[in-house]
C-alpha cells in the first residue's frame, strides 16, 4: 500500500471560470479520485492550508508526493521547500506535474531554470512513448494523445534526464521531452507533462495510467540509509601503501 | 508470478573438483533453489539439451532469463544466439551473471568486446551500492561483502550503463562496474559480477538478493509491441509546409 | 588535421534519376566537398570497390569514417564489418548517416533492430536542438529547419543515447530522436537523421555544420588502448582479506 | 585562448603549517602555474578579495572557472552563488575540485547534499580511467597513482554523472566516482577528487593533465542562448487539430 500526498496550489479553481469548471472541487481532488480506484492509500495538501499542508507529520507518512502548483510558487515558504527536498533526498518519491517545472522543489532538485517554451492555444498535442521497457509506460501504447494541452517547448533547461519516457509533438512545430525521470538521494522524481488547468487532461484515461505507474516507479527503495562523514578503514591498511615486488 | 529460466554452461561443475564439491548439482541449480523460495516459477535449461533446453516454446514461457557461462561460450549456436537476442527485444528479461560477460548473447546486445582484467587469487571483494534508490538494492544496505570472488577489473568494455548499480573493490588495487543495467529493445537487461565457479557466492544471501531484485526489475513491461515500417500521417498534412505569417 | 573517409553505398544515384540529379557524383562528393572546405582531409570509398573501399590501410589511415548506406545494406560483407566494428572499438569515430541506421555496422554497435518509422512525403521538417552546450551543436541555434526531408518516427528501437542532441518534429504529427551520441569501446558514434538520396540535405549549411562539428567530436582521443586479461595485482595482497580489527 | 579564473578560498594555506609548506602561495597559484605552461589565459580569485574576486566584470570574461573551497564554504555569500549559478547557466565551464563538492556552488547545480565518507590517513589511491573515449583521459592511459591523497568513498550522494571518467580505489576499502561530467543550462561541469590542501597532487603530472583536459572539455560552445516564454506557432495551425481521414 503506498501513502500518497496530492499536493495542489489549488488558486486557478477559486478564481478563474474556466478551471473551476473543469475542476469544480480542485485539481487534487480529481487526482485524488482516480488514485483512490487503484491500490493507493490518498490525502490531499494545499498551499493555503497551515505549512501548505505539510507538516513534519504528514510529509513522514508519505511515499510519494505529487505536485502541481503554477501561478504561486513564490508563496511556498523555503522552510517547506527545505523540508520536501530533505524528505526527497531520504528517499520520498516526487512525481511533478505540467507547470510544476518551474516550482521551487523542483527547480531546487533539478539546478537548473527550468525554463521553457509555452502556448495556450487549443492545440492537440501527442506524448510520445520512446521508452517500451519502463514500468512508467505500462498500458500506454505507443502514445497517448489529448485534444488540447497547452504547448510547452524545448528547449527545456533540465539537467539531461536520467530515463527520457515521452516525447510530446504540437502542430505548431514544437517538440518537448514530457516525460523524465531522475534520482536525487535515495529519492525518484518523475516529471511528467499534462495538466493546464482549464484542459481536462486529468479526465484522460492514458494521463491516469502513467500517473498511477508512476507513482509506483516512485515508491521508496526499503533500504539503510548511506552513512556520510569521516570513515574507518574496512581492511588493514598499515601493510599496504607499497606496491607489488 | 514471474516465470523465470535459469540457463547454465553446466561444465566445470561435471568436470573440475573444486565447482563439484560448491555446486554438486551445478550453478543453475543452486539459484534456482533459492529463487523457488521466493515467488518464482523457476525451471532450468543447459548448454548440453537439444537447441541447449532454449527452445521456442521455453523461451515464449520465460518472463527472465539468467544466463552463466564460462569456458564453452563458442558452443552456444548463432541460431538459439538470435533466438534469445530477438525474446529480449520482444520484452524478456535479461540477468547476465559473472564469466556470462564475454557469453555471446551479451555481447550481441553490447556492441562492445566486454573484456576485462581478471584474477582468481582466493581474494575478498566488497561490492558497493552506488544507486541507493534502485529497486535492485532493496535491502542491500551500503555493500554486500565476499569473503573470497574472482576479481574483475577496470577497463570493463561495455557501453556506458544505462543505470550504474554497485561498483567492487578488490585487495589487489583494482575497481569494477559490477552491477549494470541496460534496455535494449522492449527488453531490460541486468549484468552482475559475482558467481566464479569454485567459490561460494550463490549462497551468499546478499547476492541471492540482488538476483532476485534484478528479475523483478527485469520483468516484461505489459504493453503493445511497437510498430515500426511505412506511416501514414496523423495529422492532415497537406496545409503544411509553410511557415507562420 | 582529422582524416575522415565518407563512405557511400553510392547505388541510388546511379539507378534513380531523381537521386541523380541531386547529387550527379554521388552523395559521398558532395560530403567530401563541403568537408574539404574545412580543416579535413578526406578520401571516399564505395560499396563496389574492392573490400568496399575499405581495405585495412585505408581504416588505419582513417581517423573518422562518415557512413551512408541505404538499400544494399546486405551486401556489404561480414568481413569488412567486422573490421570496421574493430576500429571502432579501437578508437575510430564513426559518423552515421540516415538510412544507414540500419547499416550493419550500426546494428552491430548497437545491439537492438535500429527499426523505425518512416514515410516519403516531401514534408517539412524541424530538427531542435535539445542540449546546448554540445560541442555538436556549435553555430547552430535553436534549430535547423529542412523544407523536405524523409519522415524518420519513434519509436525508434536504439540503446538510450549517451548524449541525446537532436529531436525531429515532422508536420504528420511524429516526432524522433535525431540526434545521438554513443561510446564503444575506444570510439565515439554520431548518429545524425537527414540526408534522403533525394532531397537536398547535404547542401544546408545547417546539416553540413552539424556534420563538420561531429566529426571533430569523432576524433579519436590520444591514449595507449586499455589491456585486458590476466592481471597481476597492483598492491601487496598478502597481508589482506582480513577485517580491520 | 580559453579564458580560466581559478578561485580558490585559500585559508587552510595562511593558517595550516603544513598546506603552507606544499603550497607557499596557495593552491590558486599552483594551479595557476601549470596552466600558464598551457594555451590558456590565467587569473586568479580568492575568498577574501571584494565580492570574493568575482566581480561581474571577472566573470564576463571567464570561460571556465576553477573552484577549491573547503573550510569556509559557508563565507562565500549566496549572491556571489547566485552569479556564479547564472553565469554557468548561460555557459561558463566550472571545474570543481576535491572538497569543493560541499560547495554551495556545487550543491545548488546538483540538487543533492554532495556528501561523502572520508579520511585522511596517508593512503595512497589510484584513479582508474574507465571512460577511454574521452577527451577529458587524453594521454592518462589506464590509471593516476597518487601516493597520499584523502579517502573519499561512496556512497557519494550526487546525481548519476551524465559521463563517469574516473573511479578511485583506496586502500581501506573504498571506492569512489572520482571524476565526473555534468551539463548544466547551457554550461559544462567536470568534478575532480584528488587535492588534499596537505598533499602534493597538484603537482602530479596525470592530476594536472585530466584538469588541463577537464577545462578544454568545459570550454563554453558557441552558440545563441535559447529563448524561453511565451512561443508563436512556427507552423500553421489553423488547419490542424483534426485527425487524418
């Protein structure tokens, strides 16, 4: 059973027609909905609840956290930021959605700007599944298309992902690596495209399933923790220091 | 319920004292015993059975394949080669242990010599955990400890892995890439040092774990074959060609 | 001073008029010619001189060997393969053209089918830049766009790339990893889309760039060759294989 | 002419008996010195100059930057960070050595804590080359042997290199991914171990070689800075969005 924490910025719904129609009860919650179909134990955190809902307390019980923010990312405390990439490094999974790219966390995990090209234009856009073997794609086929998603284009400043899983294609001419993996600590990241807040890609059935494979890909390795700082030697080294006769 | 087939030369065991007194029903036999304590559906091929027990219909009921080999390489035909190279590219999993390195089946989907520097001097190795976060060190800890394995030493000639797992010291000055993994095709692939004829790592717990965490992650990716050849476009293409205004 | 060998099938522009009017002495002069504007001496071979064109001293003479082959992949001869794949592994640089994707020696390197997508349809198409610091990408920007060019879709069925430079955007709604970067052994391998015997991609500054920087990322690094085999130990062992007390 | 400021924080020199006896004038000016025997323009910068010597100016004309901090990682101010971030971002090499892996420098482009065992014991270490392609091992052959250098060993918590080039093996047991390549926006970056402020490896000709290398190889590729923000279409796209009939 993995404990998943859906964490949204949760403003466009409050305030702008169009996604509130899209998303009457929130990004997070419709997220929320589709994992709870699946073997996943869900809660949901947003931005203006106390510590945006993460509390030492719930980030602990956590396995993998999904995030989506987008027009508030400075409005995210650096103790929190701090707080999430520690637990990343620990081992917590972090699955990154649509405008995330340029969230805090994942601009501080990736050390990069993370910046990219975009346009809302209605455009149908085509994700691209160049990874046959990775659990992520499990189901997928060979893409996965939406009618609509806003366009987002290289070049996309990432550190070169660790697995490159989808390539997304737009009709205006444009490419962009929509689906990457990394590992930072004992953590697993996956950045994944869709999820304008007024399209409703979150409906869509293949967007579902590589969600939900990746948040298993995510899932913590049960393992020691390294151990860092000054070392003992594991073998005699009084004898050694000359070379072989 | 993975279906794994365990594949051995099945030589020095039949032949040389010292692998007969460690392995007395030979190599593939002692992992499958330990895989069949864990939930595996194991059987067992050797170089010596008609098409070396890799026939069609083994090879269509093998999700992984675990493959050692030594001293009769050349003996394995071009023909079962090809078969297996092309099971891999469909989706089979692919655990590559020790000598195996120079098997040819490995070196068809390497592309490289995969030589090495080696030396059996009854030394110790210390195999450490570079990917703290892979599934494949599940329960590893920070290195796995031998009390006595061949070495294998730097250059190794393979590919840069895909993902680089454990990296092994040994007492004579040397390193080695020793737990690597790639995908070729739909396929993964996982290569593993450990597991010289005379000594006795199969029954070492920690590389019993890392054999088993490595079917795991080689396991088929259920999804469609891809399709590769003519293409018909999907999207209307004849408006195009010429640049926005 | 590179010395670099273009080696063509040299078939099509002898058989297909269109491809004959393209390019009147072959696809092979017109590399030369744009590559001796530049600081390289270059010599060409054919697929129907003697041992191809590539008799051992011209390989040992040959520093970067650039390779376009297309419909008579089959005749080149396992030998000269096998050679080729030798120097390579020895440290030659080896530029791969187009359709020679699925050149033997290509395949051979690779390990996988090398098997894609494709379609004739006098499109357009946009080849991104997707890793901007690469000495490959020198001059070029943030794109090269071609007015025609064979469609080239994934899933294309190669390693993951070392270095991922290049991806295609095609008007029909594909999209292809263009643009790729391999070590084996001793060598480098540049894998670069364009160049249908048919249309003029030989002649755009932008692909004969991209073509120019790649061989001088080809070129062979000044090293004594690693040695393989039995190795004597580096440091006095006799003293170890005990635990630090 | 590559343009290389090597900044060092240059405190244990002023203070430590003995790294002032191995480097009177600091490691900056060591450094500085077998690099002036090369094709390179040379300046210095240290901790406790104005804006830590880093002003705008100085680092507009910086093609690569050198960097060993280790005691006052925590002096440097995070906009003298910030600066430096921006300026490898848009291009600028960054060679870190040794205990700069703890460099706030370093930390922000890796994402990770950059932590480590380690020990100072008089061991002696050998560097392995195990990526013999690279232009970064040009003339190094298989191994650096250095007769004292501080133990650093795994796990070291970095993300996976985009290129291992070296592996260290200690006597104690350890090993280490001692040199390794990253790309970061539109800049390169080449960690390096060896340096100890008490031990003499800045003197060691292998050790002065792979930094030689190692700042070619960091050397900014000429290029127009990608455009990030909001994207017209590059294609028509009135027409398209419907599938093809």
């Amino acid at each position: 059973m993995i404990h998943v924490t859906v964490w949204n910025e949760f403003r466009h719904e409050k305030i702008d027609s169009k996604a509130k129609e899209v998303y009457p009860e929130g990004i997070h919650q419709q997220i929320a909905t589709f994992l709870e179909e699946d073997n996943f134990t869900v809660q949901t955190a947003t931005l203006d609840e106390i510590e945006h809902g993460l509390t030492l307390e719930v980030l602990e019980n956590t396995d993998v956290l999904v995030w989506w923010g987008h027009i508030a990312h400075q409005e995210v405390t650096d103790d929190i930021v701090k707080r999430v990439h520690q637990r990343v490094l620990e081992g917590m999974g972090l699955v990154v959605l649509h405008s995330a790219h340029m969230s805090k966390i994942f601009m501080k995990l990736m050390g990069t700007s993370c910046d990219l090209k975009w346009r809302e234009a209605e455009e149908n856009c085509r994700i691209w599944n160049v990874n046959p073997s990775h659990p992520i794609v499990e189901g997928i086929g060979e893409y996965i298309e939406l009618e609509k998603e806003e366009m987002y284009g290289e070049h996309f400043d990432i550190p070169a992902p660790d697995e490159l899983i989808f390539i997304s294609w737009y009709p205006g001419g444009e490419v962009f690596r929509s689906g990457c993996t990394y590992r930072r600590g004992n953590g697993k990241i996956f950045y994944f495209q869709p999820g304008h807040e007024t399209y409703p890609s979150f409906y869509n059935e293949g967007v579902q399933k590589v969600i939900r494979n990746g948040i298993r890909w995510c899932k913590p390795t049960q393992n020691s923790y390294p151990v860092y700082g000054h070392h003992e030697p594991l073998e005699t080294i009084s004898e050694l220091g000359g070379r072989q006769q």
